[in-house]
C-alpha cells in the first residue's frame, strides 16, 4: 500500500452530533469492526471528535467549535506493498494443485491530524494521535459517514495514494515525530519530490539535532 492520505474537508458539525467519520472497516460496518476513523461523540454537551483505532478511542479528545470548519485527516503508512497474495496452480503428480494466496501480515504506521480553516490557511494541523498498531488489516471498507446521528456537512471525502515516502524526526531526547507531508497551505510540515527530495516549509525545518 505505501502511504494513504484519507481525508475529509470543509466540515462542519452541529451539536448533538454522534457517528463515525472517515472509517476504514473489517467487515460489518460497525464501531467494533472500525480499524480507523474519527469518532464523533457528546461530551459535557459539546461535540468532540476522537481518533478511533481498532474499535477503541486513543489520542486527543478535541472539541469542535460551532461554526468552525475542519479538515480531518488520517495517514496510513505500511512497509508492505503488497497485502494480497495471489493464487496459482500447477498440475502435481497429474492433480491441479492451488499455492500462494492468503493475506500478508504487517505493522502500520497511523497519524491522525485536524486542520481548524477558521484560522489562517497556514496554521499548523494539529497532530490528535501519532502511533502504529502491530498488525494491520489487509483490506477493509472505507464509509465516509457512519451517522446514528451526525448533523451538520461535509464539503468533500477523498482517499489519496501518496507514495512510498514518510517522513519521521527524532529529537535528541529520543522522541520520535512524524513530520506532515501535502502542500503549502495544508498546514503540513515538508513536501516530497517525485525524485525523492524532502522540502520543509518556512516555520517547520528541523532544528540542530533532529535527525
């Protein structure tokens, strides 16, 4: 797979909002079954978003203004291009016997980031949950809306391949943090060049250190 870019833009979502947003699911579409997504809740009265993994909260709860509209984005990163083994045949001993196939294993790396676009197109995304899970579905169903009861809307849903290419600093303390990668105006930290060249955008080049 590479890296995966979901994202939800121009949301807005009004009170008494629940549902899940921007989910990718093994099998039945269900929050048990939810690999990924945002999860929209009440919370004290107000309406929250919460990134979802493997059917569970994890990260920051993070209230959504009245009014306000969002970008929702979630990265997907996986080492293992391909997840789906093909099957062949081959005649043994005068029977069709079948090989291969069966899924491939593998960890993933996931970030989950909110852009607030009432606020200046540059400011910095807000980094909700940044992590990985051991193991990682193969293939799942993505459902841009999972609404018992969501009000408000939704400019525009897509899911963008974006290479093989991520991006991760390690401060001198040993914490690790993956850097943003899209365009100027996403609120992102860096760009990656067909020919593989990493450009920081002014205000997010590392500092002496990093590596």
């Amino acid at each position: 797979m590479g890296s995966l870019v979901i994202e939800a833009g121009s949301l807005q979502l009004g009170g008494a909002s629940a549902g899940v947003v921007c989910g990718l699911y093994q099998g039945a579409t269900q929050s048990a079954n939810c690999f990924v997504g945002y999860n929209v809740r009440q919370s004290g009265g107000n309406t929250v978003a919460v990134p979802f993994v493997n059917g569970a909260e994890v990260g920051t709860v993070f209230p959504m203004l009245q009014g306000h509209t969002y970008t929702l984005r979630i990265r997907l990163h996986c080492v293992e291009i391909q997840r789906v083994l093909q099957n062949y045949y081959a005649m043994v001993d005068g029977v069709v016997k079948s090989f291969g196939g069966g899924l491939v294993t593998a960890p993933m790396s996931v970030v989950f980031e909110l852009q607030d676009l009432g606020a200046a197109s540059n400011t910095p995304a807000t980094v909700l949950y940044d992590g990985s899970v051991v193991t990682s579905p193969a293939n799942c169903t993505f459902v841009a809306v999972n609404s018992v009861q969501l009000i408000g809307s939704m400019g525009y849903c897509r899911i963008m391949q974006t290479g093989s290419g991520w991006v991760v600093s390690t401060l001198p303390s040993g914490v690790k943090m993956t850097r943003l990668i899209g365009v100027a105006g996403e609120g992102v930290d860096c760009k990656i060049s067909a020919a593989g060249k990493v450009t920081f955008f002014a205000g997010r080049v590392p500092v002496a250190g990093n590596l």
